[in-house]
C-alpha cells in the first residue's frame, strides 16, 4: 500500500494532468541549486569509480589471468568465473546497501561501500595467484554495490520533479564516463597499477563525501520510528511492489549482456577467422564506452522531451537490436566501431533506474534502486553462463545471438508492462 508522507491516513492522491505532473516537490524546493549541484557532482563521481571498475576488469581480463600463469584456453572459462564472483559480490552487497540507505540514510551507503571498494581494490594490485583475485573481485563487487543505487536515488530525490531526468543523466553521463577512462587507463597501465588507481581514486572520493549532507525526503521520514524502512519483508511479500522491480530488473538486461559478453568477450567472438583479425578489448570498450557516455544522457533527455520513460527506454531497445545485428554480423574489422552505437543504445540504463527510483516509496526507495542495478549485474552470471554453453556447441556467434535476442525480448516485455513515472511526485512512503 503507497501512503502519503504528509498524511498517512490517505492514499497518495494521484496526478491528473500534465501540469499537475510536472509540479515542483516541495521538498525539492528546500535545496538551493548549489547543493543540488554538488549532490549531483558527488553522486556521480561514485557512479563512475563503479562504471570504472567493471570496465577495467573487462580490459585487463585477458593480461592479468596470463601474468597469473592462466593457461590461453583456460583463458575465456576463467575469466567467466571471475565476472560472475564479482557480479555475485555486488548481489549480496545490493541488499546489504539498500536496507542500509533506507534504515541508516543515503550518505552512509556512500561511505560504507566506497571504502570496501578502495581497499578491495588497493589488495587486488598484490595478488599473486586466481584464488586471491577471485575473493578480492567478490569483494570489490560488494562495495561497489551500493554506488550506483545510492547515486541515483540522491539525483531522483534532490532535483525538482520536472527536471528530474536532467539530474539523473546529469550523474550517469559523468558516471558513465568511467568506462572511457578506464578503456585509457587499462591500455596505458599494467594491470596491476590499474586496480590500484582505482583504489586511490575511490579514497579521495570518500574525503569528497564529507560534507554531503541528507536528502531532504530521506530526512522527512528518518524520525518516524513506526514507519519500516529497508524492509526486505515489505519489499517481496507484496506482488505488486515485486513485479514493479522484476520489470526494471528485466528491462535494464541488455546493457550487462552488451558489457559482459559482447564486449569482454570481443576476441573469442568476432577474433580470428579469415586474415587472422585481432580484436582489442580495450578498443572495443572505448568505443562501446563512448557510445554509453552519450546514450545515458540522450536517454534522459528523449523521456523528458517525450514526456515518457516508456516510449524512451522502447526506442533505445529497437536501436539496441539493429546495432547487435550489425556488431555480430557486420565486416568483423568494424566490430569495435559497430560497439558505439550498441553502446549508445543500451544506454537507457540511467532511465531504467531512474524509473525504478520514482515507483518506490522514499522508505524503500534505496533498497529498490540499489537492488535494481545489482540485480541485473547478478544476472550476468545466467547471461554469460548460457553463452558459455551455447558457444561450446554452436560457436560463439550463434550464441551471442540467441543470448542477446532473449535479453532484449524480455526487456521489451518488460517496458511494455512498467508504471510510466514520468513527473512523479516522490513524496510519499510504502506501507
């Protein structure tokens, strides 16, 4: 049952008109643009020491497993396992973060997570053999779980309802641009000093969060001590609210099927064949981050311009199929260039978990928009493990083929039956 925050006897009183939609929260009302700014600044630089790391494993996969002795054709099935470790850390952090930015506030997530992170991080420039990299991969998984939730439910709460998409592209553009520094980090560094930047960066920016203060609507519900919050009870026994984050959880799919097949597994795709041609993960990320980059902010802008999270994440999907078929059946010289434009199309991510924030209520607002993210990373583990079966049989074309059709399927489905939340009011709390 959604309440009203302002009065918990009645039912959220519910829009009808497009102005009314639009109005500006009240709340939001309460911040000046300054801090607006720099809760949008600081969120999105957590997004994109999150975005940097798991793009930064995708570029230096194949070096780091050769340094640690890794056989080449153990190359591929190692590298799945270490994904999925990672993916599985950042499912268990997904809930461990959620609960806490709902029963403890928003910043606290932000401290908690980015420093198991930097240390994760730190240690997995000394590893010294797959055992050691595996635990500390898992690790960093789970303290990178709470960033982009935490980051997205400060944006959808701090900004005024009708500019809310602007804020959220606002963090993903700057959080997304953590893939293309690490697509030129990876190639620059070795690896191991590549773990370890992104260690020291996730320090520094855990001194940048000490004077962010909490969200006003957070602030709103923190002192009623009847009100359940983080409830992972009131979360999954009620059908409704579990369908609502399904769909965004199915809906945001394609994105870590491009990132975790189409992308890190680039040379055993498309690699080698007629005039032996070599395929560069970091090449191929750099143009796939580039494309994201865009896609993330141009996502937020089309829902704004149509007045729909719906019509804009549906167009993104279209885009996104007609991109693949071009990535796996296109001149295989082009596929790093075909990967901009894939890039650009999955980026309705930030759409995605902005949509996932504005259908909960602020007592389980971070909960939902921190599990919805890490859901779908965890969902890479199924993704990648039936492209592994799928290559081993039919080729890893085929394969890639059947995976991503199957994603993006359900992604539309998805959409098709989601809320549309475009200009809804964020005031008001799960009961």
């Amino acid at each position: 049952m959604v309440m009203n925050i302002g009065a918990s006897q009645q039912s959220l009183p519910q829009a009808t008109t497009a102005d009314s939609l639009t109005a500006t929260s009240p709340v939001a009302a309460e911040i000046s643009t300054a801090q607006i700014l720099i809760a949008l600044m600081v969120a999105g630089l957590g997004f994109l020491v999150d975005v940097y790391d798991i793009v930064i494993f995708a570029v230096v996969r194949v070096s780091s497993l050769v340094s640690l002795g890794v056989a080449q054709q153990d190359s591929l099935s190692t590298g799945v396992w270490l994904l999925n470790l990672q993916m599985a850390g950042m499912l268990v952090g997904g809930f461990l973060w959620g609960i806490l930015g709902d029963k403890k506030g928003r910043k606290s997530v932000l401290f908690g997570s980015i420093v198991l992170y930097s240390l994760a991080n730190i240690l997995n420039g000394f590893v010294t053999d797959v055992s050691q990299y595996a635990f500390l991969r898992f690790l960093a998984g789970v303290g990178l779980a709470g960033e982009v939730g935490a980051a997205m439910t400060i944006a959808a709460e701090v900004t005024p309802r009708k500019y809310r998409a602007y804020g959220t592209a606002a963090v993903a553009g700057i959080g997304v641009f953590g893939s293309i520094l690490a697509s030129l980090v990876g190639g620059a560094l070795s690896w191991r000093m590549a773990f370890i930047t992104a260690g020291i960066a996730g320090i520094f920016l855990l001194f940048a969060r000490v004077s962010l203060k909490e969200t006003p609507l957070y602030a709103k519900i923190s002192q009623d001590d009847k009100l359940e919050r983080g409830s992972i009870k009131l979360l999954f026994l009620d059908k409704d609210r579990v369908l609502r984050l399904v769909r965004c959880v199915l809906a945001a799919m394609p994105l870590w099927f491009v990132l975790g097949v189409i992308v890190s597994f680039a040379p055993e795709i498309r690699g080698g064949g007629v005039g032996n041609i070599v395929i560069s993960v970091a090449a191929v990320a750099l143009f796939y981050s580039i494309g994201e980059t865009v896609g993330e902010v141009a996502s937020c802008v089309l829902s704004q311009i149509l007045r729909s999270r719906k019509l804009a994440m549906l167009v993104f999907a279209v885009g996104a199929f007609i991109s693949l078929m071009c990535v796996l059946f296109g001149p295989p010289q082009f596929y790093g260039a075909f990967c901009l434009p894939l890039g650009f199309f999955v980026g309705s991510w930030s759409v995605v978990v902005t949509s996932a924030a504005e259908q909960f209520g602020t007592n389980l607002r971070a909960t939902a928009t921190t599990l919805v993210p890490n859901l779908v990373r965890a969902s890479v583990i199924p993704v990648t493990t039936l492209f592994g079966i799928l290559a081993a049989t039919f080729g890893p074309i085929f394969a890639a083929m059947a995976t991503g059709g199957l994603c993006l399927v359900c992604a539309v489905a998805s959409i098709l039956l989601m809320e549309e939340t475009y200009g809804k009011d964020m005031d008001f709390v799960e009961r």
